[in-house]
C-alpha cells in the first residue's frame, strides 16, 4: 500500500481506500482501478493524495479486506447526514432508520471478525463530521465486540457513535474547518459540543436516550480528570464512553484535516500511548490496538535486516507483522526474498516506515515495485 501524490497517478493502479463525501456519495470506492477520467475527478475536487496497492499498474493486487463492507459505511454516513439535518431542523430524528444502521454495522462487523482495521479511507473538509460519526460508531462497535458486549449493548454503542458529535451542530464551520489554531474564545465555543450533544439526545423518543446522551456528553473526559465538560475520573465515565473516546482520537488523529495531515496507524498508535496513562482506559486501548493493522498489508519498512514490506498481519500481534526482506541494506535486491515473522525478533527490528520521498527514493534505485512481492509469484 503506497501513498501518492494524484500528479502521480497512473492508469490502471487500483485504489487502497475509498472517498466519499458527506451524504455517502462515493467519489471512488477502494479497489477502484483507476483511468484517466477518475485521476482527472480527483485533481478537480482536490484530492491531494490517494493510496494504491500498487506503484506499478501491471501488479494486480486487492487492498485487504475492511472490518465493515464499503457499501454498508457509505449507507450510514448518508443516514448521518440526514438525521443531524433533522435533529437541526426538527430537534428529532428518524431513529429506526439509525437502528437499521447500527444492525448493518454489528451483523458485517461479527461476520467479518478475522479483518483488521485498515487504512482510514479520504472525507472532504467539509462533510468530515458526518464521515468521522460513522468510523466512529463502527471503531467503537468493533472495541465492544472484543469485549465481548451482548448485541443489545453494540447496538446501543454503535448508535451512540453515531451519535456522539451531534453537539457540532452548535458550532460554526468556520471554526470546525479553521487551517489554524484556535484562539481562546473559539476553543470555549468547540468545548460547548458534548453538553449541547447530551440536551439534544436526552429527550429524543427512545427508552436508550440517557445512554445515547452519556456517550456524547462524556467522550472527551479523560481517566485522570483532565478532560471536559465535567472532569469526570475512571468509573465515573461509562465505559461506553471510555470505548467511545479511543474510537474518536483514532480515527481524528488517522484522518486528514485543514490543520493536519493524516497520521499512519503506527503514529497514532504511538501517540495514543504515550497519553494512555492518564487519558485512555488502558486495557481497552491495549484491547483496541490488538485489531488494528499499525502497519497495513504493503507497508514499505526499513529494518536491521534490509528493506522489507508487510506481507500479513495477525490479530494481537499487531506491532510484529510478518514480513518480506526484499533488499539488503544498500539497497541491492535479494535473489531469495526472505519471510520473517517479527514476533520472533527485537522489537527494534523496525527501524523505520518509508514512505513519501523515500519511497519514490527507493523504488527509483530498486528498478521494481516492492508490491510484487504480495503477488501469487512469491506467496
């Protein structure tokens, strides 16, 4: 899985994530091969950079498999969509639709347990809330299985992730979008959103209003009380809202925005943790981070052994994919490429990810796409 800049597309690469917009249209769905007339879309709407699969447009390779199918995250940012309008204009909503799609998650999520989570997929400034609630809800759904919730109780988290930022309806989208930082009256005015949330869910027409209306209330207090609004500590928060909140950083730090670029997995995996101590629910972070792929299938890496690429990664086992050892440390290709399973190594065997120029770099001095190597030829 490589990242480009779109001025580097090329026809026939085939897309690794899918963008979309704010009311679910799809722009393109991952897996998408690509023509001109899309690499043309997606320069017209901005699209600074997209992952493929693939440099080389003759390695034919699928992205891995997503913890939900793309046709069911697509319904449910447009059912997002359509209930924050109405709960703007009519402070209600039509929640049997937002039922039906918190089912569609839970049923694709404990049908598709053996998939990690992947590369978070491109939403446009503009419709990035509605996009954020449904990666949300469905992160948070995924963390509540491993805890091995009943349905009932996914279902009610999952709607609650829905959920969780309605209270941005108060908040201006100049604010929301602002490229810089926020000054001291725009900060007071953003901290605003979970209250505003909790008195717009509290009396919608649902016997599990005061649990919807906790999640979005609580989601950004931290363990140690220094989160907002109400500096709650440890089992004073819900732990829906403990799940809830792991959800909404991830997903916040891995997604692009007007004041920051999209994290990898593994940097926000490592920011989160240096925060968990004192912002997180430890066992749930650790419990969350065993299903998330820190370095998805086709991740480039250099290590003490050479230059490798992620050939697969198992649940729990996270930090340790294994790999394949493609080219020795000067940059000379292998005649035998070497699979090694890093949970057999020093956990400073990597010693970094190559990506952007380097990237471009290397495959210049290589002469070959690295992705070959998850090709049926070398399996």
């Amino acid at each position: 899985m490589i990242s480009l800049s779109t001025k580097k597309l090329r026809q026939g690469m085939i897309t690794a994530q899918g963008i979309y917009n704010a009311k679910g249209a799809s722009y393109l769905t991952k897996g998408t091969e690509l023509n001109q007339q899309y690499i043309d879309r997606l320069k017209k709407i901005g699209i600074s950079k997209v992952n493929v699969t693939a440099m080389d447009p003759k390695v034919r390779l699928q992205p891995p498999e997503d913890i939900v199918q793309e046709e069911t995250r697509i319904n449910a940012i447009h059912r997002v969509f359509n209930a924050f309008q109405d709960i703007e204009r009519f402070d209600n909503c039509n929640l049997d639709m937002l039922h039906g799609t918190s089912e569609n998650i839970v049923v694709d999520l404990l049908s598709q347990r053996d998939n990690l989570v992947q590369i978070t997929d491109i939403r446009l400034h503009d419709d990035y809330t509605f996009s954020h609630s449904v990666n949300v809800a469905i992160l948070a759904a995924m963390l509540g299985s491993l805890c091995h919730l009943t349905k009932q109780d996914l279902l009610e988290l999952t709607l609650g992730g829905l959920l969780h930022d309605i209270g941005k309806l108060v908040v201006p989208a100049n604010i929301l979008n602002k490229p810089s930082t926020l000054n001291d009256q725009e900060f007071h005015i953003v901290h605003r959103h979970p209250e505003a949330g909790r008195l717009k869910l509290i009396d919608l027409k649902t016997s599990i209003a005061p649990t919807l209306a906790t999640i979005a209330v609580q989601h950004h207090e931290h363990m140690d009380g220094r989160g907002y609004p109400n500096q709650l500590m440890g089992s004073q928060i819900h732990r829906f809202s403990r799940i809830t909140a792991i959800a909404d950083v991830y997903d916040a730090l891995t997604s692009q925005r007007p004041y920051k670029k999209a994290y990898k997995p593994y940097t926000a995996y490592r920011i989160m943790s240096k925060c968990s101590e004192g912002q997180f629910d430890e066992e749930l972070l650790r419990l969350f981070f065993d299903n998330v792929a820190l370095y998805p299938v086709g991740t480039v890496l250099k290590t003490d052994m050479g230059y490798a690429i992620v050939k697969k990664v198992k649940f729990g086992l996270t930090r340790t994919p294994i790999i394949c050892v493609f080219a020795d440390n000067d940059v000379q290709i292998l005649r035998h490429p070497i699979d090694v399973d890093l949970t057999d190594c020093q956990p400073e065997t990597i010693e970094r990810v190559i990506e952007d120029q380097e990237l471009y770099t290397l495959l210049f001095k290589l002469k070959v796409d690295p992705a070959i190597y998850l090709t049926e030829a070398f399996a």
